[in-house]
C-alpha cells in the first residue's frame, strides 16, 4: 500500500513539474503590457492593411516603426513611392508581390518568401499584387541608426525553400531573422533583430528566450493561445514587458500561428514623415527636398516609373 501511495505521489510531482517547466525556466519571464486589435484601414491603391504598429496608441515601439498586415487583390497594391532611414521586411503569406525599384532591382515575392530591404539614403519603388490571387503578407519597418540612415540601398531576398525551420514536439518556428531551437537564420541585422513565425498545434507549449534589453512584441496571425498569462487571438498585436523569455501554450482546438519580433532599441530621436524616418526635423527637410528635386540618392527618380 505505501509503495503504491509513494509511485502515486512521484506520478502526481512529475505531472506538476511538467507542467510548472515552461514557467520555472526563465528568471524574468515577459508578460503582455498591451494588447491591441488590428483593425483594417485603406492604404495605396486598392490595397487593405491591419495597422499593428505606427497609429495612435502605439507610434513606434524602438527600434520598429511600423506593421502591416496587408490584404491586395491584382491590380491594387503600392504605386510608386519612396524610403529613406530604415529597413522593411516584406513576408508574403498568400499570392504574391511584384516589386521593382528605380535601380532596376525587380521580382516577384511568393508566399513564404521575404524581402528584406535596407532603404538607406533613398529607393523608390512598388509593391503590387501578383499573379490573379489575392495576395496577403506583413510588412514591419525597423529604424537604423543615425550613422546607418544614409548607406547605399541594399537587399538580403530569402525564397521560402531557403528560410531555415524548427520543428519539435508540435511546435514548428521559420527562422526569419535570428534563432530559435537552435537554428539560425543567415539574414545580416543592422539593427539586431528576431523575427520567428511559429506554428502552435492544439495541446502544445513553447518557451522562447529573448535579449533581456530588446523590446519584443507578438503579433496574432490566425488562432488563439495564452501568450504568459493574457490569452489573444488573431489580428491583435501584444507588447511584451521585459524579461528573458516568453512562454506560449495553445489551449484551443485549432492550430494557434503568430510572429514573434524582438529588436536592440536605438534609443534615439525619431522623426518621421511618411516614409521617411530621421532623426532630426531638418533631416526630413532635406529628404523631402532631395526626394523632389531628384538629389542625394534619388537621382535616378528623373526618369524612372514602374512599369
């Protein structure tokens, strides 16, 4: 009888140790300070997008300026314009992006692909919807530093056969920007950066470990999960506290997907003017006179329009 009641108790303390695992593990684990929806607004020409960061109660969040979940059905997209001063991430999760700029530099970007861009000192260019689907994806711009703003443009493009992957006990991450399970992606970060796209199966749990000092947020693609103690669902877009980690359960039936990004903050002045993000008011003068009077990296815009 007590050999039994003692194998009883170790089942009962097992259970509670596989369970406790995911929270004990992490000294200073990251809880949602802010959950926000979504909603969708008219951006471009036709196109749809849920505006995650860069609206009224979340401007920025150092070093990122804005997301997009974008929505675009042939032929609306992003008509001519241009960049200065970050970086955008362009991951296409349905259809497809033509893009082409001003430098000649043009393809299409399919599902599970990512381009990511590094505007610099200037691009023009556009974005529309390829092929006859509709076309989704996310779009996240992240500052550079003030002694990165002006550098020559430049592209890192990843096919989705490329980006590496983890898979483990239900849990799968593509590796965008960073590391997780071990895995490392080749993409080079001016701005330090994680970017994982996990997917969560019905039942499973998962712990990531974050920079304590990065800022860090999720954002919701299809499903629902308890992100720390907050449960969310799809198209809401959670910051994270600081902390070494974040644990994750899906506690739903459905299959729970989301973004996790996490980036080293700047901690610099911000100025922005549409798609231009400086550091100063009298930087963003010069780029709106260098944008229109074709100088400073725009050169080429006297005689360039997308086909």
């Amino acid at each position: 009888m007590r050999m039994r009641m003692h194998m009883h108790m170790n089942r009962v303390l097992q259970s509670k140790a596989s369970s406790l695992r995911f929270i004990m593990s992490f000294d200073r684990p990251r809880t949602v300070v802010k959950q926000i929806l979504a909603k969708p607004q008219h951006e471009g020409k036709g196109a749809v997008v849920r505006r995650a960061i860069g609206r009224g109660d979340l401007r920025t969040l150092d070093p990122f300026i804005m997301l997009d979940e974008f929505s675009v059905s042939p032929p609306a997209g992003f008509p001519d314009h241009p960049h200065r001063g970050f970086e955008t991430v362009t991951y296409v999760l349905q259809g497809a992006i033509e893009h082409q700029d001003f430098s000649g530099h043009k393809g299409t970007i399919h599902a599970g692909d990512v381009q990511w861009m590094t505007a610099g000192r200037g691009i023009i260019h556009s974005e529309m919807a390829g092929g006859d689907e509709l076309c989704k994806g996310l779009q996240l711009w992240i500052n550079l530093s003030s002694q990165d703003k002006m550098m020559e443009p430049k592209y890192q493009e990843m096919p989705s056969s490329e980006i590496r992957y983890g898979e483990k006990e239900g849990v799968t991450v593509r590796v965008i920007a960073g590391e997780s399970m071990g895995i490392k992606s080749p993409v080079y970060t001016r701005t330090p950066t994680i970017f994982l796209d996990f997917n969560l199966q019905s039942g499973t749990q998962y712990e990531q470990s974050i920079p304590e000092t990065w800022n860090a947020f999720i954002y919701v693609i299809q499903g629902e999960g308890m992100f720390g103690s907050r449960k969310s669902s799809a198209n809401h877009v959670l910051v994270l506290s600081s902390g070494d980690g974040l644990v994750v359960k899906n506690t739903s039936p459905n299959p729970l997907r989301f973004i996790l990004v996490g980036g080293q903050p700047l901690n610099e002045p911000v100025v922005q003017h549409g798609p231009f993000v400086m550091n100063t008011q009298a930087e963003i003068d010069q780029a709106i006179d260098d944008y229109y009077q074709c100088k400073n990296g725009f050169e080429l815009a006297k005689t360039w329009k997308s086909q």
